[in-house]
C-alpha cells in the first residue's frame, strides 16, 4: 500500500495530468468530433476516421499508464501519439486565420504545452532503474 507521502509524488501527480488530459481528450474526439476534423492539414486523408483512432490509441494510452506492467509502452505509445498529432498544431499555428476564435498566443502556447506534456509522458511513465547489485 502506498504512503500518503508516496501518492502524492510528483511522479503520481505527473501520472494523474497525463491520465486527465488523455482520458478526456480522448473522450472529446468522439463527444466532439467536428472539432478534431477541423483542425487537420488537408494534407491527412480519412479525417473522421483519424478522429476516432486518435481518440481510442488517447483511451488506451491513458488506461494503460495505470497498470504498473503496461506504464513504460503506454507512455512510450503517447509520446508516439503527440508526436504524430502534431501536424494539427502545428498547422493551426501556420494557419490563425482559419482558427479566429482562437487567440495567435494560444496557438504558440500549444506548441509549448506539447513539447512540455511530452517531457512529463516520459519522466512519469519510466520503470525505476534497477538497483546496482554489488558483488
């Protein structure tokens, strides 16, 4: 059983956001889907289909980093995932003015976020290092 000091590490608190942000971002893309097609380059062909894919692979990601077992591949599988969504951002920040509702500043912010939410998919989702073993 946990400690109360050992819950609330920043490790678990880096696990819960990554948790959060996929499981409901995930959820988005089928509640919302209209949003997610919008905002993909004309260059992705199936948008509605990506839609969902993106949205279950976010499901998936966000359950897996729970079980201990699966956290390592889940969250090397989200790194993979941001990486591979990142021509939305990217093209959304290349076009503002397709996207006025949205501030030019907040565009630059998501890219920030992303690299940022990368980083911390990764330091959270690491097996701990095995300890040397002295002979």
């Amino acid at each position: 059983m946990l400690s109360l000091k050992e819950f609330f590490s920043l490790k678990n608190i880096g696990l819960a956001i990554v948790f959060l942000f996929f499981m409901i971002g995930g959820i988005t893309h089928f509640t919302d889907p209209d949003f997610y097609v919008s905002i993909m380059p004309p260059y992705v062909g199936y948008h509605l289909t990506m839609v969902y894919i993106s949205g279950v692979l976010e499901i998936l990601g966000a359950l897996g980093i729970l079980i201990p077992a699966l956290r390592q591949m889940s969250g090397n599988g989200l790194v993979l995932l941001v990486v591979c969504v990142s021509p939305a951002n990217i093209h959304m920040w290349m076009h503002p003015e397709l996207f006025p509702d949205v501030s030019e500043t907040l565009l630059t912010v998501r890219l920030v976020v992303q690299v940022a939410l990368i980083i911390l998919i990764w330091r959270c989702t690491r097996a701990p290092a095995l300890a040397k073993q002295v002979v």
